[in-house]
C-alpha cells in the first residue's frame, strides 16, 4: 500500500516534532512526539478506514504489543502511529545528500527505501509490504 505524504515532505524539517529522540527533545520526547502525532493524525490522516486494520496488523508485526492492546487503539490511535512512523522514515530519508544516495543505502540495506517520489513531484511511503 502507497501512502501519499506529499504534505508531510512540504514539512520535513518539523518531523523531529513527531518523531524525535530524548537527545533533540529532552526527556519528555516520548510523551512530546506522541501528543504532536496525535494531533498531526487529526488533521491529516493518511488512512482511509478500510485501511485502519491493515495497519493495525502490520504494527502487530512489531511484536511490541499484544492482541488486547491492539484491539483497544482507536482509529486516532492508529492514525497516530504511522504518522510517527511516516515521520520517522522521512528524517532517515533527510540523512542522506540525494534521493540517489537513499537510493543506493536501500538497495545495500542500509536504509528503508520506503519513501518514494512519482513523475507528478508527489511523494508517497511504501506501507503495510
């Protein structure tokens, strides 16, 4: 599944907001990345709802959660998580020099390779594969 997140790279300076470390943030980053993301998701969800359980078992994967906790996430719960998530590949992707070098670290397995641009200028994350 292909996630639009063309508005999110318009922003790719502020994803540290939504995805960043106790180093960047300070000791409440958790609690800071998590409220932000929440926020962000309710104003620009990248799920459809039919979408919500695909994304619910793909973060199952994780292996972080069990299948209670899963089960009692809201809709905004899971919006919530792959914004972060979204945020999170896009500061890996801002590591690199060029797209080209993304590139190149994902096909050597060094980055995710996840983010992806069409011929339009739209970009899009590579999610739920």
């Amino acid at each position: 599944m292909e996630l639009k997140i063309t508005h999110m790279m318009k922003d790719a300076d502020e994803m540290c907001f939504l995805s960043g470390s106790i180093a960047e943030l300070g000791d409440n980053a958790g609690k800071l990345t998590w409220e932000n993301s929440q926020r962000y998701a309710k104003e620009h969800a990248l799920l459809l709802a039919e979408q919500i359980e695909e994304a619910r078992n793909y973060f199952q994967s994780y292996g972080a959660w069990n299948d209670e906790e899963i089960a009692a996430w809201s809709i905004d719960d899971v919006q919530a998580l792959v914004t972060q998530e979204t945020a999170a590949e896009i500061r890996e992707y801002l590591s690199y020099d060029s797209f080209e070098d993304y590139e190149t670290a994902s096909d050597e397995g060094q980055a995710s390779g996840r983010i992806f641009r069409d011929e339009a200028g739209d970009w899009y994350i590579g999610f739920f594969n």
